[in-house]
C-alpha cells in the first residue's frame, strides 16, 4: 500500500520561510537523495486558510513512497535533507505519516 510523508510548515509570528530556497534548492536535495525511493511528489504553498482568513501553514510538501519499506529507504539517507531545513525557515515542521487511500 503506498504511503505518504507530510511535511507541513507552519506560519508563525517570528518565523520566516525562503520559497525560491524550498523550491529549487530543498527539493533538489530531496530528489538528489531521497528520490530513488520516492514515486511522488507535491509541494502545496499555504494562500489562504479559507475566505478571508490568512493560511496557517507556508507549505505542505507531499512524498508519496510505493511502501512503508521504500519510504524507510528514502529516510535512512535523509539526513543531508533534513540538515538544510535551517537554510530556508525557521519554524518547526510538522509531520503526518499515512497510508494514502484515495
């Protein structure tokens, strides 16, 4: 059954978040390293949170893995992903794993 990664970045009052960074530096190392065991992914950027009402998160990156094996995979070679978070935010990611059933 696939499974899918989460990775959400919430807004916060003194936190800041460098899309051009995310987007063409972060995922590529996400790709560069993660990607041979990865079969999607999405990137969502947060602009709004319903009418008239600011969004909460920045954005949800979604990495869809074949499996719970292949997204183990992806993580034991993660590191290099994970020690770039600081280079384009400063807020505490969220995480939501999940089996994707639609």
């Amino acid at each position: 059954m696939p499974v899918s990664l989460q990775v959400m970045y919430p807004i916060r009052d003194d936190t800041k978040f460098d899309y051009d960074y995310y987007l063409t530096t972060h995922m590529a190392l996400v790709g560069e390293h993660m990607g041979p065991h990865i079969q999607s992914t999405l990137v969502t950027k947060g602009v709004a949170g319903g009418p008239d009402t600011p969004p909460s998160l920045y954005a949800v990156a979604t990495i869809v893995f074949a499996d719970q094996e292949a997204m183990g995979k992806a993580m034991k070679v993660s590191a290099p992903v994970m020690a770039d978070i600081p280079n384009f935010t400063d807020t505490t990611p969220q995480i939501l794993i999940g089996d994707v059933v639609g």
